[in-house]
C-alpha cells in the first residue's frame, strides 16, 4: 500500500474524554484479514493512517484507491460522475432489497427517476409531511415518560419512532401492510445480506452468487410482495388525503419525457426510502442522545433552547428555524457518526486521482467516516463540538458528507434533517438522559454505521 506522510499531529485529549470511536488499523490486513474485518465491523477496514492522507491506493483482490481530499471528493461525485458510477458490491449488497430503485440505478435510468421524484421533496412536500413526525415524536415522549428512571435503550425505540413516520408518510399508515413483519424483514436483511463476503474482498464478478445473501432474501421478498399489494390497492383506492409519498411517486412525471413509474419502479423506490429512510434517522438521533449524555452541558443547552421556543408542546416543522443548537447537535452527530460511512464506486474510465493512475474497474473507496475525522481537515476530530457547525455555511462543500453530494445526493436530505430536529427537541425539551458506567455503545459498521449494544441511557423528567 502507497503512503502519503502523516502531518504533525496535535495534542489530543485523552481518550476517556472523547465520545466512542473505532481504532483504526495500522498495518495491513491482507485479503484474510480483510474479509474478517469487513464482516465483523467494515470500519474496520479503514487504516488510521486515513485520516492524515489524502489518498490511499493497494490491491485486496482488486486494485482501490481510498479518497480523503474533498476536491478528488468532488471530482468524483460532482464532475466525473458517468465515470464513478455506484460499485458492484453496492449493488450486490441493495439489489435483492430495492430493485432498481434511483438509489443503485445509473445514467438515463437514474436521471428520469431522479427527475420525477426531486418534486416528491420539495420544501412544500416536506414541510407538509411534518405532523407525522411531530406526531411520532408525540408517541416517543409518551413512552418514555412511562419509563423515566429507568435504563432505556434508546436506539430501539428511536427505531420505533421513525419507522412509525416513514410507514405513515409512504403507505398513509401502514394500511395494506404489516409494519412489524417489514421491519422484521429489513432487520433480517441488514443483519445477514448486507455483510460483505470473501467474493467481495477478492473481486469476484458480481455473477458468481454469495452464498450468505442466498439465505436470507426470504423476508425482503416477502416484503416486496407486500409493498405490491398494496400499491395495487392504492390504484383501486384512488390518492389517500393528504396525500402520501406513493400518492406524489404516483402522479409524478419525468418533466423531460412525461414517463412515469411503474408499480415495480414504485415499489424500488418506495422500499429504498423505507430501508433507508427511517434506519438512517433513527441512527442520527440515538448517536445525538448518546452525545448529548456524553456532554451534559451541550444537553442542558440544548434543552433550555427547546423549552424556550416549544413551552411544553410538541415540536413542528415551524419550530426547526428557531432551534439553532439542535440542528448544529444534528450536523455534529452525522459527522461523527455518518450512517452511511463508507461508500464506494467502481471506475468506468481511465483517469488521475491526485497523482495516482486509476484504471477501469478500479475499486473507489469514500471513507466518509475517516473524512469526517481527518485531522487537515478539522480541528481535534474527534472531539464532539456542535459549535463547528454555528456557521454551516462557513464549512466547506465536499468535507462534510453525511447525505453524499453532486448530482446524487440523498433526495430525502431534508426530510430527514427536519425529522431529526423534531423529535430531537421535543425529546430534550421533557427529559435528560443520563450516560451508564460501562454501558458505552460501539460503532459497528454492516449496510449503517449502528451502535453495537444499543444505547443504553438513564431518562428521567427534565
């Protein structure tokens, strides 16, 4: 592997007084070692060396560069786009779950797609969509407050709470599907299809099967069956009021040709949002409760901020412009914890990546989580500070990743973020959550960057 030399590192503070990292590997791991890492956590396949380089390159089976310099960042996600499309592996790893959705689609398939969903989550859409959130995090609250003083694990139930919102705001409530079956299936999915196999470390063609992803598509096709079901039944129906999202995918029309979805590109992409839309959130907000009882005093803030503007009421999509501290506790979270933490491409062409020859189907690697940790790039890195984002606008494009960027950056950004505000505060507002001795969650990586254990907090009445 081609080193590039590590800067003067700073004084750090020690490591008792910095939330929860992975310790990165310092020498190589070779394509055993690689395989076992990448199935026990894929963080662990990132080198410490990571986050002082700006570009890694090595051979695991295939050629890859590891990219941590946010204008190479761009020149593969904005510029060259064509040239970068998704890696075999991602499609290998979604593909039994969301089809072609626009999420693994590429060029004019993805386009029209991207086409006629971007108008799905506009302002006006989202905004629109915000009680359901409001509404979850209502139920959230009420749940909680029957277990104050105790130890709640608050990744399951921030699971619950936006996988509530997310089959609201697709399916108008579930109707037509069972919400405990889906998610039992997702969770199947995440825990077994989604790992990476030996075939993936050393290259092999994407036709050649993985034996892991064989046995555990049973639940995914029995949710896709579902999710047709009840697309078939919304055409009967007629459009729910206030529409939904597969009421908005539905109407929807590529502005450009006028196509429109068809039930099983609906279904793709309505799966995608399920799959990704409430496991990404509810990530953020457990890895925010977690920082928050890490730092008492960002808690106490944070709470004085939204019992200021909310005065004992739920939060709503009015409330999230007046909650500045939340959303800069938000924006920390997804740096330090990116649910998407390690993304990658496959090389389509010939090209030059900061010095380095990459060649046609070179692996890419985007290690968000160790861009977002990289000491040229952020002052102590690893150190939990929502001040760094008091001016979003002052941190430079292409260092900060959390929704991807470039043409392909997530759809649902804003709804996510406007979730996360909402349930964040109202949460805050009416309880203080409590860090537990020894009870610290690990950063475990498989499809989502989880907290291995859950989050484990004392909450009790603010």
């Amino acid at each position: 592997m081609e080193r590039t030399a590590a800067p003067h590192r700073r004084h750090m503070p020690p490591t008792e007084l910095l939330p929860v990292q992975v310790p990165l590997h310092r020498a190589p791991l070779g394509i055993w070692g690689s395989f076992r890492a990448g199935r026990r956590n894929l963080l662990e396949l990132i080198p410490e060396i990571a986050t002082h380089a700006p570009i890694l390159s090595g051979r695991t089976g295939k050629r890859w560069h590891m990219v941590m310099e946010p204008g190479a960042l761009r020149h593969i996600l904005r510029d060259r786009l064509e040239d970068y499309p998704k890696s075999e592996v991602t499609k290998l790893v979604l593909g039994p779950a969301i089809g072609k959705g626009m999420f693994v689609a590429e060029g004019a398939d993805w386009h029209w797609q991207r086409r006629t969903a971007a108008p799905v989550f506009t302002h006006r859409n989202v905004s629109a969509l915000a009680p359901v959130m409001s509404a979850a995090a209502e139920a959230a609250a009420a749940r909680l407050g029957q277990a104050t003083g105790q130890n709640v694990d608050l990744f399951e139930e921030m699971v619950t709470a936006t996988f509530e919102v997310i089959s609201d705001v697709t399916f108008s409530g579930g109707a037509g599907f069972d919400r405990t079956e889906v998610h039992r299936a997702i969770e199947r999915y995440i825990g077994g299809t989604a790992r990476v196999s030996l075939l993936d470390v050393i290259g092999a063609p994407a036709w050649l099967p993985r034996p892991g992803r064989m046995l555990t598509g049973g639940g995914i096709r029995d949710t896709k069956k579902l999710a047709d079901a009840a697309i078939k039944a919304r055409r009967q129906s007629g459009a729910s009021n206030p529409p939904d999202l597969l009421d908005l995918l539905m109407e929807g029309a590529d502005p450009e040709t006028g196509q429109q979805m068809s039930n099983e590109e609906l279904r793709d992409n309505l799966l995608t949002f399920i799959v990704a839309g409430h496991e990404t959130t509810a990530l953020t907000l457990a890895w925010a409760l977690y920082l928050c009882a890490f730092d008492p005093a960002v808690q106490a803030a944070a709470r004085a901020e939204a019992q200021s503007v909310l005065q004992g009421r739920t939060a709503t999509a009015q409330d999230v412009g007046a909650l500045p501290l939340t959303r800069q506790i938000v924006d920390e979270t997804l740096r330090l914890y990116p649910p998407a933490a390690f993304l990658s491409r496959t090389a389509r062409a010939k090209d030059r990546l900061l010095g380095r020859e990459v060649q046609p189907g070179d692996t890419i690697l985007l290690p968000i989580y160790a861009l977002h940790r990289h000491h040229a790039l952020w002052p102590d890195p690893n150190r939990f500070d929502p001040s760094r984002f008091a001016a979003p606008r002052a941190v430079p494009r292409f260092q900060y990743l959390p929704f991807g960027d470039g043409p392909r950056i997530c759809i649902g950004m804003s709804f996510a973020l406007q979730e996360a505000v909402i349930v964040l505060a109202t949460l805050l507002s009416r309880f203080r959550f409590t860090a537990l001795p020894g009870r610290a969650p690990k950063p475990v990586l498989i499809l989502t960057l989880r907290p291995e254990g859950g989050v484990c907090l004392r909450v009790d009445r603010a």
